[in-house]
C-alpha cells in the first residue's frame, strides 16, 4: 500500500471514531478564553422567546464575570420557545427564582447569557442540576439592526419633518406673547402649589372614594337586583312616554298662561295690597284691644273674672243652676210699651210722636208701670206689680225656686257656695 493510501485510510478511521464518540465539529473544541466551569459544573435550561443569534459554546456570565458556557439551543414544541441548555461553575451561588438574559459584550460583539439575583422581589431556594428559568424571568436586549431600523424609519419620512414644522409653529404662537406665558406658568406653579398643599386631602378623598368602591362592590348583588327591578317600571314608563310629553307640554302651556295673568293683574296686585296696608295696620294697632275682648269669648255675657263669684242653686226643673249677682229692672207693661201705636180709621197701625203721645196722656211718666225684677242669670225670678193699671203678668202664678245660699253654708268648688246633691 502506498504511503498515500494509508494516510486517506487513517484519516477515514479517524472521522468514524470521531462521529461515534458525538463530536459536533467545532462545537466540541473549547474556544481559548472561555470560562472556566470546573469539574462538576450544574446544568440549567432557560427559556427565551427570542434567542436571536445565540449559539452554542457562547459564554455565560454573572455581573460581568465569565462563569459557564450554553450547551445547546432547542425549540420547544409545546410553546414554540426556545430553550437554551447552560452549564455554570458549581462554585456560583444564585438564588432559584434569579433572572436571565441575552446581553451583547459590544456594539458588535458577541452575545452571551447574563445570569443575576431578581432585583423586584427576595431570593428564594437555589439555583442548581436541572433548575429552570421560565419565560416570565428572561429578557433580551435590543439589537443593533433594530434600532438602526428604528433611526432610518424616523428619518425617513418619520417625525423630524413635523417636528421642525411644530417647533416653527410654536415660535410664531409665542412671540410677542412672553409676558403672558410668563404669568401662565406662575399661576401653574401657584396651582401646582396648592395641589401640593391639598396632597394630604386629595389622599383621603381618594381613600374615601376607595372605601365607596369597596361598599359598592360588596353591595354588588343588591345593585344587579336593583338593576333588574328597575327595569319594568322603565319600560311602563316608556310605554307612557307619550302621555308624559303631552303632560309636560300642558304644564308649559299651563305656565305660559300664568306668567301671563301674573303679568296683567300685577299692577292690580299690587293696588290691592296697597288698599289693604290701612286696615292691616288698624288691625295691628287694635292687637291689645282683641286680645283683651277674646276673655269674653267663652263667657259671654260676663267676664272671665266673674266666675269666682258665680253660685250653685237647684233647678226648679231639676239640676243645678248657675247663676250670678245681677240685678236687671225690666218694663214688662204692655200699655207702656204700646203707648206711641195706635190704630188709624183705615186699620193701619201708626206710631206717634213722643210729644203727642205724652200729650194725649198715653205714655206714663219714666219711672211709672209695671217692673219686673229679675234676680240672678239662670237662678230664681221674682215679679212685683207697682202700677195701677192693669198688668200682662198680674193674673201668672211663680214662685221663687231657692234664696241664694247664706253666707255661712260651707263653700263649694272654686270657693262657691256648697249645694246638697252637687258632687263637689
């Protein structure tokens, strides 16, 4: 065999011992430089939603310092992520719940996984073999074609065109105009003030509207139920929308011709009340003198005052009277009464002058006649006959019931006098 055919054979012997042992080409080389895992480093899979350019043999770093290296980048099926296999020196200690992300070491360096503590919340457990970085705790940053994209889109026909018409715009408002904008902005600054000032109350108005958000949530049930009650009686309402507009179009109606009147009849109104000013004010001048004829009221005819001296007696016809110290003359003479009428021949009745009356000698002289003595309102009566000339009364028969009570009987209610029978 030539020396030619033994190096093609040794080199083909070499690539199969090589693929059966899982060499990966370059892959399976240790890049010079890279970080040192030790002999037991502990493996971890991170979850990415977007690896970009990542590849394997990539470095793995904590606070800047290379300290393991990926081991692989799949795809995962179920959630179409990616899922990227880490090996880091067991000597570093991370908490379980810590964070990952894709960092780039330059502008267009290379990208590696950063791994750090979580800095919103307090580790837990720790990071070690098979521990996995989920998706809610990993991050990537933007890359330079993004924002290269980015810039061109915004100067290419982006905003700076608006931009400067909006800054030339804004320069043509404000001139001319700075002592306006000067005190603008320090009534803003006074507003802001006061803002600041009312913080505390602005809090606990915020607090209170909280706490009523809360009561109407708890009330939630009640408000739905109210909700749904409510309902018929809108459409009942609805149903009667027709006769409300026309009820609401009679009250305008109604008002229109109010207004009217009160227009018309205001120069009366007010005559009226200028008439009646004179008897309000003799009204409110004779206030004393009402009030004090108000006593009579309820005893008519005699005054409130006189019930103290008011006497019981027994009722011919059975009770009790009540009477009280009076003494009235009464002229009960018919001939006396009558004397100015007489009958004329055609038998009309005609009254005379006083002088021929007295003349003719009909008419008695004052004093004369017949009187009749009444003794007490109520109580007993006495009747006397002192004319000549016939009496009206002269042929009745009375008697007096009860003389008034002496002075030593007992007292009754109210320091009248005490009368058998009577419930004191």
């Amino acid at each position: 065999m030539s020396r030619r055919a033994q190096r093609v054979v040794a080199l083909a012997a070499g690539m199969l011992l090589l693929g059966g042992c899982g060499f990966r080409g370059a892959y399976s080389l240790d890049l010079p430089g890279g970080a040192d895992t030790g002999d037991d480093p502990y493996t971890v899979q991170v979850e990415f939603l977007d690896v970009l350019d990542l590849v394997p043999q990539s470095g793995v770093r904590v606070a800047d310092v290379p300290v393991g290296r990926v081991e692989s980048i799949e795809l995962d099926e179920d959630d179409w992520t990616a899922l990227v296999t880490i090996s880091v020196n067991r000597e570093v200690d991370l908490p379980a719940n810590a964070v990952a992300a894709i960092q780039q070491s330059s502008l267009l360096g290379e990208k590696y996984v950063e791994l750090a503590p979580p800095g919103n919340e307090e580790p837990e457990g720790k990071l070690g073999d098979d521990s996995r970085i989920t998706l809610d705790r990993t991050n990537r940053n933007v890359e330079v074609e993004e924002l290269l994209g980015a810039l061109s889109l915004v100067l290419n026909g982006g905003g700076l065109a608006q931009l400067q018409t909006i800054n030339r715009e804004l320069g043509e408002a404000l001139e001319g105009r700075e002592a306006e904008i000067k005190d603008t902005l320090d009534q803003l600054d006074t507003f802001i003030g006061g803002l600041d000032e009312q913080k505390a109350e602005i809090n606990r108005a915020l607090d209170r509207a909280n706490e009523l958000a809360a009561t109407l949530s708890a009330r939630t049930a009640t408000i739905e139920n109210a909700l749904d009650t409510i309902g018929p009686g809108l459409d009942v309402i609805n149903e009667q929308r027709d006769l409300l507009v026309s009820m609401l179009e009679g009250l305008a109606r109604l008002g229109d011709v109010g207004t009217r009147i009160i227009q018309q009849s205001a120069a009366d109104t007010v005559e009226d009340l200028k008439l009646l000013q004179p008897i309000l004010t003799q009204l409110a001048a004779a206030g004393p003198d009402l009030a004090g004829s108000l006593e009579m009221l309820l005893t008519y005819p005699f005054p409130d005052s006189s019930l103290s001296a008011l006497n019981y007696r027994e009722a011919q016809s059975g009770g009790v009277a009540l009477f009280t110290n009076m003494t009235a003359t009464v002229d009960l003479d018919l001939t006396h009464l009558l004397c100015r009428y007489v009958v004329d021949q055609s038998g009309a009745l005609r009254e005379l002058p006083l002088e021929e009356a007295l003349a003719q000698g009909r008419c008695g002289v004052e004093g004369d006649g017949s009187r009749a003595t009444t003794g007490g309102s109520g109580g007993s009566q006495s009747t006397s006959s002192t004319s000549s000339s016939p009496s009206i009364l002269s042929g009745i028969e009375g008697q007096v019931v009860q003389q008034v009570p002496g002075a030593d009987q007992p007292a009754g209610r109210l320091g009248l006098p005490s009368v058998t029978g009577v419930a004191q």
